[in-house]
C-alpha cells in the first residue's frame, strides 16, 4: 500500500471514530476531518495522474468533452456531474443556489426539470480564455463512486426499472443488445427489450461493437475519468459516494452556502449481496475485459474489486 493509501486509511478511520455529522450544524473538527480527507484524495489523484499520464492536454480535447462540467459564476464553482452518484440532488442544490428554483426544499424540485437541456451552462460553452480562469480560480467538484458498483445501479435502473426512462432504455438500447447477444431471443424481448440479463449488458460494454456504438458511450455508463478529465482539471472537492453527506456538507461549507439542506439518501440494503449476486453471473474473463473499461476510476479514486470478486484485478 502507498504512503497516500495509507494516509487515506487512517483519515477515513480518524472520520469514522468522530462519528457521521446528520445537518447543517458543523462542527469545526468534523470539517477539519472531512477536508483531510479531501485533500488525500487530491494527492492520489495527483499521483497517479503522474504514474499515468494522459496522451493529450485539455486543449486537445473536443468542446463536446466538457459539457459534463457545470458553471455555478456567482458561487465559483465547477461541478461535474456524474450519472448514478447522487448528480440528480445536486443540480437540484444547484437550482435554488442559482435562483432557477423558488424555495429551499431541495428534493421538491422534479427530477426529470433538472436534467432537461440548458438548465445550467457548461464549460464546453465558453470561450478559451474564460475556460482557463475558471479552471484556475473556481472551486471544482466531482463526487465518484465505485465503477462496479455505479455500473450495477445503472443497469438496474435503466434496464431492469419501470420507469419511464427505464422504458426509453429498454426500447433504444435493450432491444438492440438482445438482438445481437441472446441466441433465439422471444418475439416479446425484441419488441420490448426489457429483459436484458447482466451478462448481456456485460458482453454489449466489452465488445465495443460499431453496431452499437451510437450507444456503448452513454454518460450512464462511461468511465468517470471519461467525463470529468482528473488527470486534465485539478478538482479541489473530491466526494465519494460513500461519504456524501460529510463531503456534501464541506462543499456547501467552501462555496459559502450552508443554507441549503443536501438531502440524506435513503440508503438501499445489501449491496454487498447485489454486488455478488450480479457479478457472480460473469466468468471471471469478462470481468477481466469489463475492469479493464474501468481501471483508471479504479486507480484514480483508489477502489478495489475486493467485495466483487474477492481480489483486485489491478
């Protein structure tokens, strides 16, 4: 383990004997901790980023790769959002703070307003100049979680839910995975694509094939380091899914708007047993092939596959 790793063990361990903070009353040593903690993870990030350095700068990359990045200008902030880590209550915190939402109840605002088109300006709409001072002078912020684990809730959510998205899912993507993975797939999982099995979704990510390459790059289940460049902008609020509240809470304490209440998730049950449950579907060869897509969010953000397959690929 790296003297980084280390130090990050010892700081969560230092967070978690302080005890989880619930509201927006923050204790100054509870801060302390969290930016800590914060700030380890930036020097991971950093160092790795040296280990493994990116091919191309930021001025090599197309416009269209930073429309993940949002701009808060009365707040400083730049946040990239991340489908499937808590992006969804976040533009909702982003809403009242830029006066696009009357009231301060974040989790009144629909879901389905905060993702509509040109809600909020990105970075892929300014100009170069004012891209740079923005990424040298404004507070940035990503939260990241484990790939695996993010990937799972992706493809319960968008091919196995219920919803109205789901459906879209199941009908854009599912029918067309089916179609080229299952053999002697029913007339019905053509019609409707809506029983996608995991190892279907598994072998439609690792194949990459140019059939389906309109769709293999969706921003549900593209790398992390895909959408929000870690080696390229040097994120100073680094939130994992798995501390959210704490980390949420330093963010609104750093951008000067401790008004707003980040909503507690409610926490689904077993997700260690998901986990296995899924993934125990998979021979270890496609897992091989799936971390591979996923290797630098594992390196970056120092996640493991110790509770999937029961060691870690890296």
């Amino acid at each position: 383990m790296s003297v980084l790793k280390l130090q990050l063990v010892l700081i969560l361990n230092l967070w978690l004997v302080s005890g989880d903070v619930h509201d927006n009353e923050v204790s100054e040593h509870s801060l302390e901790l969290t930016q800590s903690l914060n700030l380890a993870r930036q020097e991971l990030i950093q160092e790795t980023c040296r280990r493994f350095p990116p091919r191309y700068g930021i001025d090599q990359l197309p416009k269209s790769l930073l429309e993940h990045i949002l701009i808060d200008e009365e707040r400083k902030l730049l946040y990239c959002y991340v489908p499937k880590v808590a992006c969804t209550n976040w533009k909702r915190v982003l809403m009242i703070l830029t006066g696009k939402w009357n009231g301060t109840d974040v989790l009144s605002i629909p879901g389905n307003l905060v993702h509509a088109p040109g809600v909020f300006p990105n970075l892929s709409s300014v100009n170069r100049r004012d891209r740079d001072y923005m990424l040298e002078n404004y507070h940035k912020m990503i939260i990241v979680r484990n790939p695996f684990e993010r990937l799972l809730s992706a493809y319960r959510n968008k091919l196995e839910g219920k919803t109205p998205s789901a459906k879209y899912f199941q009908n854009r993507v599912g029918r067309r995975i089916i179609k080229a993975y299952r053999e002697k797939p029913s007339n019905e999982s053509l019609e409707y694509g809506h029983d996608v099995t995991f190892k279907e979704f598994a072998l439609f990510l690792t194949n990459r094939s140019a059939e389906l390459a309109d769709v293999v790059n969706n921003e549900h289940w593209q790398p992390i380091t895909n959408l929000c460049h870690p080696c390229l902008i040097k994120y100073t609020l680094v939130g994992k899914y798995e501390t959210l509240l704490d980390d949420a809470l330093l963010a609104l304490h750093t951008i000067n708007a401790s008004q707003v209440q980040f909503p507690r998730l409610s926490r689904t049950s077993g997700t260690a047993e998901k986990l296995h449950k899924y993934y125990s579907q998979l021979d270890l060869p496609l897992i091989r092939q799936l971390y591979k897509l996923y290797k630098h969010d594992y390196r970056i953000f120092n996640y493991d596959l110790d509770n999937i397959v029961g060691f870690d690929l890296g």
